[in-house]
C-alpha cells in the first residue's frame, strides 16, 4: 500500500541520489576509458574496442633501403583496408613516416612525430640498425613495436623492451642457418663472404660462418666493408683472391657497386648467394646477375595478394620482400585492440602474444574479429606464414624463402623454401 507523504518524498530523495551516483559513475567509467596520447578504450560494458586505433609506421622512403619501403608500405596499407572493411568497433588509421638510414636521424624525428600524435602502435623500421636508433624512444613511451623485417638475433631481449618490442620476421638466427645450409646441399666447398660492418651484416655473417664450419665447409675470405660504400674494388679483390666457389654478399643497395666489381672481374654469378636486403635491387641497366640465388625470410606471396600489393602501390612492385609480414603485423595489433577491448598501447601489448598463438586457428582479420567477438581464443595465422611469438616477441618458427634472378632485367623467380625453428 502507498506510503505517507513524507515517506513518499524520501523514497524519491533515495532514487534521485542513485540516479546521480550512476550517473557520476559513468563519467568517472568514460574517463578511466581514455588511453594514454588521446586513444579510446572500451566503454564499460561494450562488446569491443571504440575510439581510433592509430597505426603508425616508420618505413625506408629514402636512404640506402628505399626500395624495400613500397612492399612493406603496401602491406601495411592493404591491411588497414582490410580492417575497416570488417566493420570493427573502432576505426584504424595507418601514418607512415620516413625512417631514413642511420646516415640521418630521420627515423628518431618520425617517431617523435607519431608518439606525439597518440599513436597505439607502430610498426618499426625494416633495417635492424635503424630500429637500434629508435628502440628506446618507443620502449620509454611504453608503446608496442613491430618490425617486419629487423633480423638482427641483438634485438631479442624482453627485458630490456618491457614487453613492447615484437617481429613478424624471423630473428637472422634463421635466415642465416637456412642459406647457409642451402649453400652446403649445393655442394660448395669453399667460401668467401662479403658483409656490411654493422648490426644486419654482423649478425648474418656470424650465423652463416657458424653453420658452415660445422658442416665442415672452409670459410676461405671473411670480408667486411663500410655500409654506403660506393667503391668495392679492394674488398671483391680480397674475396676473390681465396678462390671460393661461393661467394655470400650481405648488403643493401651496395650491391649495385658491388656486382659491378664483380663482373668486371668476370665473376660467374651462379655461385653468387645474397640475402634479403639485396634481393630485388638490381634491375635494368645494371650488370646481368642470371643464376644468382637470394635467401629471404617468409613464405612467397600468394598470387592474389601479390595483384592486391601492386594495386595498392598504384604500379608493379619491383619487390615483394616484408609485404606480407608488414601486412600480417598491421592485421595483429588490430586483433589485440579487438582482444583486449582497447585501443590503448599497453592492452595492444598485453595481447599481441595471445593473439597469435594457441586457440583456434583462423587467417583472416573478420573471421578472427568475429570469433574474438564470441569470445573464442585464436590463433592468427597470416600471410607470411604462423606466427607465435615467445616471450621476447620472436617468431618460434619460420619459412626462408629462395629466390634465382632468371632474367631479363635481372628478373628473381622464388624456387623454394625451408623451415625452419629455434
């Protein structure tokens, strides 16, 4: 039965006063959902991640490996599209910045720029030496990074990222066991390697040297020299005065100076072995490598993903060498945002590795959003191939890929790939 007056009254007082701490309660909820530099977390209650994702990425457009900047921008742009078009509870956006070489401090000034900005996540600098200059810059603001093609074994080291430093290529560990086996079943006996004096040439050129001794292949010339050198005389003459029937070049664009030393010393380039970062570089107008074998991490692209690349880069690209871990790791920091239900750098971080490993299977950014949205744990297995991370954030395992340059205009054809696992 109704109440008195006065009861009456005090019953509306009681539910005035829930009514404005829910409501203060909410406020408090929406301003609790604020990720650090402006990005929107989940909202209580919310089936997903709102707000902006904001992606940035810090890719060679100059310096001594800007023809590999295209490939990865593609990926990288390619995937994003693919994000929107799946129609999450947030809205990615990509901001690629120029990270040079380590003849510049570009990369440091692009950084700055996208940490400034409120940037969820970025994808780190494709030259392992590069990433060096910036990884601390990144790591201090507690900001997830991913680099699809750094592969220098120096960077695994979890404690000194917190957490934050990730790669969708396979650590040099890999990439320099698998050529250097390749160059062993070839039957070579006899070796002479020409590397760049810094982080990407040392690492490879240990590992390469390391696996050969142990099949009992002579290492006959171990080579280093200056990057962005332009005058290789001395240096192929040091090479090739061992003799070998093999000859490994670990470098980036010098191998257009380099290659031309060679063949004005009437090398046969059937015995020349390169690796990712002069794979694709040469083309027309320079010296005809024909025969010439490259190792590259990951798997080759498929064909439908190559027609999407090229579209996207507007023209063919002369290169697909990172697409499709540039576009695999743009997909991954989407899935720990929708994972974690926030756009916000330390919920990306916290969920990259879950993502990635141990729960159902699926390679597409909808079918893993969709199954994250029913609560299923997945395990994203993209185009470069499965990708789960341990804890310093490297990939357990990997595919190398090998390519031949066919010809004309020094044309590359992939012929084969390994596995391989740490």
């Amino acid at each position: 039965m109704p109440g008195t007056a006065s009861t009456v009254i005090s019953r509306r007082r009681r539910v005035a006063a829930k009514a404005v701490a829910a409501s203060l309660s909410v406020m408090v909820l929406a301003a609790c959902s604020s990720g650090s530099g402006g990005t929107s977390s989940s909202s209580a209650g919310g089936n997903g991640a709102s707000g902006d994702l904001k992606i940035g990425a810090i890719y060679p457009q100059t310096g001594s490996l800007a023809l590999l900047g295209p490939a990865a921008i593609a990926g990288a742009k390619l995937a994003t599209a693919d994000i929107n078009a799946a129609k999450p509870t947030f809205k990615t956006s990509l901001t690629v910045k120029d990270s040079g070489d380590t003849t510049t401090d570009i990369a440091s000034s692009s950084a700055k720029s996208l940490l400034a900005s409120g940037t969820s996540a970025i994808l780190a600098p494709e030259s392992s030496a590069v990433v060096k200059t910036v990884f601390s810059q990144i790591t201090n603001a507690k900001v997830p990074f991913i680099t699809p093609a750094a592969t220098d074994p120096g960077l695994t080291n979890p404690n000194k990222s917190n957490g934050m430093f990730f790669r969708t290529v396979p650590s040099d560990l890999l990439q320099g066991q698998a050529l250097a086996q390749k160059i062993v079943s070839d039957g070579k006996k006899n070796v002479a390697i020409l590397y760049m004096n810094e982080a990407y040439g040392t690492g490879l050129n240990n590992q390469i040297v390391n696996t050969l001794k142990a099949n009992n292949v002579k290492v006959g010339a171990d080579v280093s020299f200056t990057p962005n050198s332009t005058n290789f005389n001395a240096e192929v003459g040091k090479v090739l005065a061992a003799k070998p029937d093999a000859l490994v070049v670990i470098s980036f664009d010098e191998i257009k100076s380099i290659s031309a030393a060679l063949q004005q010393n009437k090398f046969d380039f059937k015995n020349f072995y390169g690796t990712d970062g002069n794979n694709g570089i040469l083309g027309k107008g320079d010296p005809d490598i024909t025969g010439a074998q490259f190792s590259t991490p990951g798997v080759n692209p498929a064909s439908g993903l190559k027609d999407k690349l090229n579209t996207e880069n507007g023209k063919p690209l002369n290169s697909f060498s990172y697409a499709a871990e540039s576009y695999d790791a743009t997909i991954l920091i989407a899935l720990a945002a929708a994972e974690g239900k926030s756009t916000a750098p330390q919920t990306i971080a916290d969920n990259l590795i879950k993502v990635s490993d141990g729960g159902t299977k699926c390679t597409t950014f909808k079918a893993c959003y969709d199954l994250i949205q029913k609560g299923t744990d997945i395990d994203y297995d993209g185009q470069s191939g499965p990708i789960a991370w341990n804890k310093a954030g490297d990939v357990t395992k990997a595919s190398i890929s090998f390519y031949k340059t066919v010809g004309p205009n020094n044309k590359t054809d992939w012929v084969s790939q390994q596995t391989s696992s740490l």
